[in-house]
C-alpha cells in the first residue's frame, strides 16, 4: 500500500514505514501530523485517485525532528564591472516517519 501526498509545494510516494524530509512544519519533535493532502492511494490492486485530492483520506504520521540542508552557495559577477556578490543558503527541513495510510 502506498500514497502520494502533497506538502510544501512538492508531491511524495510514501510508504508506511518510510522516513522523509518535507519543507518545514511547525511541530515539534515526538508530535503527530496529519498529512489530508492525499492525491493518490493504492491497496493491492485497488487504486483511488483524487481530482486533485481524495476527500477523508489522510496519511498520520510521526515528527523526527528538524534540519538544515547543506549550505548552498549562490554567487553573482558581472564581467568588466568589478560587482562580486556571494550568499550562502541552509534549507530548513522536517524529518518525518509515515505511521499509518487511511482512507
């Protein structure tokens, strides 16, 4: 059985089981969350899919904790002007582990 839910702009195939990393939530550690953006469940041969979400399903699951991504460098220069630019950026992110598919 899997799911495809969407958070933060960004679609996931999730299991249950699994552990990903989603755009930040504001929960804290050791909390529950329910995910209702669910586009998409399969059970066996059984397949429902939303247009675009499929309403009372949710997907529970189990917040890890909170990160940041690898710094990443941004530069920008202009030729034949001397402009030099650099910045660097942490994406901040949410540890979760999926405990439960419903529908």
């Amino acid at each position: 059985m899997y799911a495809i839910i969407e958070t933060g702009g960004k679609q996931f195939k999730v299991s249950e089981g699994d552990i990903i990393k989603v755009e930040k939530l504001g929960a804290a550690a050791g909390d529950a969350y329910d995910f209702n953006n669910v586009m998409l469940v399969t059970d066996g041969d059984a397949v429902t899919c939303g247009t675009p979400y499929i309403s009372g399903a949710s997907v529970s699951a189990s917040i890890l904790g909170d990160g940041k991504e690898k710094k990443v460098i941004v530069y920008k220069y202009k030729s034949k002007k001397g402009f030099h630019k650099k910045k660097g950026h942490r994406q901040p992110f949410t540890t979760v582990r999926i405990d439960k598919i419903s529908l």
